[in-house]
C-alpha cells in the first residue's frame, strides 16, 4: 500500500503499541543527509513519542561479496557513527563475518521496535531483502525511495527511451530539485538499553583486520584510488565542480583526462544523494551547457535505469531488450565470431585489442572504468563470446566482481544499452546484426589512446 509518493508500507502488520523504539534498517541510502528514509523514521519516531535507533549490518554472501566492495562499505562506518551520534540517534553497524555468526538481527532489533523503516532499491538483493522482511515481521514494514531527484512513483510504467522519460522529468523538475530540510529527533536514543551484542566497532585502523577475517572473495583487492563515505565522496564533488565541471561537455569523452565526475561509486551505496550533487552542479559557475549536460546523465540517464529495475522484472537478463533486438539476435546467432576468448582471459585482459585490455585494467585495478571506453569495452564481448547470453553474463560478472558501482541500475542498463536497450537500430553488419557497432580503432582516434593505455600499465 503506497502511503505517499516515496513511501510504501510493505505488509498489513500494525505498529508495535508497547515498543521501546523505531527502527531504521539502512541498507543502501548509508548517509545521515538528503536521506528520505531516515527523514520519514525520524517522523515516525517523533509522532509516535520514541526514539529512534538505526542499523546497517553488512553480511558475508552477497553475490561478488569481496575485500574491495567491503573495505569501501566500511570506510564509511566510522564518520557515520559520529554523525549519528551529534543527531542524538543511537547507530549500530554489525559485520557477519562467516557461516558462525550471529543471524537474524534485524528480526532481534525488530522485538522491541514499533515498525521497520528500511530503503526501497529496485534491484540487486534489496527487494528481496525487504519481501523478507515484510513477510516475517509482525509489526508494519515501511520502505522508503531515496533513490534520485524525481520519486520512482510518478512514472506509471517502464519508459522506452531517455526521449520519452525526459520530457516528464523537465516538467516536474523544478518542484523536487530543491534543498532537502533536515529533521531532528524529539527523543534521544543515545546509550538506551538494547541487545547491541553483536555490534561491529569499525575505525579505519580495524578495517583490514576485519575485512581479512571475513569469508569472501579476498582476491579482488580495495581500490587504492577511491576511498568509501560521505566525506571522500563530497571531496571528490568539490573537486569535480571546481575543476573539472566547467570543460565537463568536452572533456567526459577523454579518458585520457581527469575529465569525469567519478561519483557513481558514492551514488551506489548512497554516500552521496542525487539531489545533492545535482544542486552543487546547478549553482555552480560552470558554463550552462557542461553543467546540462552532466544533469542530463545524473537525473534523465541515472533515472532511466531506475525505472527500468522498478518495472522490468526481466532487468539483470536479455529478456529485458525490445522486440527490434530479439529479432536481429535471432537472425545473426549464427554469425562466425572473428575472435572467440574464454572468460579467464578476458578477466585478464588477455586479447588482441590493447585500448579493450586498458579499460579493463583500469576496472581490475582500480574499480571503476571510464563510461566511454565502458560503452567500447561492452560491446567488443559481445564481438568475442559464441552468443549474446554468453556475452551478456560475461559482462555482469566482470562488471560486478571489479566495478564499485556494479549491482546498480545503472550497471545493468548500461550493460543492455550493449546491446540495444533504449537505443535504435543501426547499420545491419555480422554479429551485432542492427545493434550500433563500435570499434577501438573509431573510439581511439576520440582520445588520446596511446596515454590512456600508457597509465593503465602504471596502476
């Protein structure tokens, strides 16, 4: 049942008449600012007379759970903690570090508390985390959107195309892009009396401790370029809007350059919120036309993906591609492949193509990849792998073993953009029939090539 445009109460389950607390269960808004799901908890607390208390557990097995995605997560544990504390909210971060340690602890928190508030993810694990959640709980299950500017619920339907979803965003844009108030609660819940026994304390002097003693993927090692939290994110949007915004409508092409925001990874796991880059963009003194441009990717593009999770249940497949790409795929599966390369070396960057060994050097090593040579790097497996659905699954497994900002809407759709979705046929040619076609030759001559590869080769 939807309770308003960003909330919507997951189970029939009545609140909790003897409870001692609300609970925030945050999973992916893991910020203490422009976070509607804190701000709605915070609500429910003051009107119910309680405090309020959160908890962000981070578990072992997650798909692709590794040393790099945990390092980044908690990197952001410390300064939130602090930041709970100043707010008077009691938080509890909890680690689970192996098949022996303690479970169920949100249903343990969820005795005590009058209803759940927890954040509404249209993809990855999180909505069936919170179909859980909502089917066990006896108490009422509120999921809350803080995903990006305009709420999930005012488009009724999956949108073809950034044409048809960005003529509905510019007519309700000036109504949500606007400074988000923050909310205090009435009640402190600082030092109350709760079972906290399996809390993780995390400093970063803990941190590669606690990550080595974790069963999970050790051998995707931390990114040693981005850095998780709030604070390094915010560092790095300064950065981006004092420096590299003003060229951002020539520059975001040239991987070569420091010529790109670099924030999807404070997006994914909600370090950062939509709203407030995008504002620090809008009031900035950039040139108008870099800063339309980068709006158009963050709100109309990132956007995009968000409605496509939401309402295509067939996302993380090929199932999700229009009818035009199903028909050509049928009619060039059969198409030789000039270059055929087993997973293993593509994951090492084992291929003729020294621009496509690069870009996935750079993923490897640093966890993210340049968006252009991204698009190229998609594209060249579908050219080297013995059918779509091997290339598809090739590239969400490279994609979200490495990349900090994989198990993303956007992750997905840019991984079907590869192969058509929300973009229109091409120049029929072998293998890729009418899906647009790239080549490194043609996308090398954008940039600076030659120095691209070269700094790849010094990570």
């Amino acid at each position: 049942m939807r309770i308003n445009e960003r909330v919507v109460a997951l189970n029939e389950q009545p609140v909790n008449p003897k409870a001692r607390y609300v609970l925030y269960w945050m999973q992916m808004f893991k910020r203490v600012e422009h976070n509607h799901s804190l701000i709605w908890a915070i609500r429910r607390a003051n009107e119910l007379r309680l405090p309020l208390v959160v908890y962000e557990g981070l578990k072992y097995y997650y798909p692709w759970a590794s040393d790099r995605i945990h390092t980044f997560i908690l990197e952001g544990v410390e300064e939130k903690r602090k930041a709970f504390e100043e707010l008077g909210i009691r938080y509890i971060f909890y680690l689970q570090k192996d098949s022996d340690s303690p479970k169920q602890t949100v249903a343990k928190l969820a005795k005590d508390a009058a209803l759940i508030v927890t954040d509404d993810f249209p993809c990855f694990i999180i909505p069936e985390h919170n179909r859980r959640i909502a089917e066990r709980a006896s108490i009422a299950v509120h999921a809350v959107d803080s995903n990006g500017i305009i709420p999930m619920s005012k488009f009724e339907k999956e949108e073809y195309a950034a044409y048809t979803i960005r003529p509905k965003i510019k007519k309700m844009l000036d109504r949500y892009l606007v400074p988000l108030a923050s909310e205090a609660v009435d009640i402190p819940s600082i030092g109350i009396d709760i079972d906290d026994s399996f809390e993780t304390i995390v400093t970063s002097e803990t941190i590669p401790e606690l990550v080595a003693a974790c069963d999970i993927d050790h051998s995707v090692t931390p990114s040693e370029v981005y850095k998780g939290g709030t604070g390094n994110g915010r560092k790095r949007l300064e950065h981006f809007v004092s420096d590299i915004l003003c060229n951002y409508d020539a520059a975001r092409s040239k991987p070569d350059r420091d010529g790109s925001s670099r924030l999807s990874a404070y997006l994914h796991f909600g370090f950062l919120s939509p709203l407030e880059i995008a504002l620090a963009v809008r009031d900035s003194d950039a040139p108008q036309e870099s800063k339309d441009a980068y709006l158009e990717e963050l709100i109309v593009r990132r956007e995009l993906s968000y409605n496509m999770t939401r309402f295509n249940a067939k996302y993380d497949s090929l199932e999700a591609l229009p009818t035009w790409v199903h028909k050509t795929m049928r009619e060039h599966a059969d198409d030789t492949r000039q270059f055929l390369y087993s997973l293993e070396e593509l994951e090492r960057g084992e291929t003729h193509d020294e621009l496509w060994n690069a870009a996935q050097r750079e993923m490897v090593v640093t966890g993210e990849m340049h968006n252009y040579v991204r698009m190229l790097w998609g594209k060249n497996v579908i050219a080297w792998t013995p059918s779509y659905e091997v290339a598809f699954e090739t590239l969400v497994h490279l994609n979200n073993k490495y990349c900090l900002d994989g198990r993303n809407p956007n992750s997905y759709a840019g991984i079907l953009w590869c192969f058509g979705k929300h973009d229109r046929p091409w120049m029929e040619r072998e293998v890729f029939g009418t899906i647009r076609y790239m080549t490194s030759g043609s996308t090398g001559k954008k940039f600076d090539s030659k120095k691209y590869i070269a700094w790849t080769k010094r990570l």
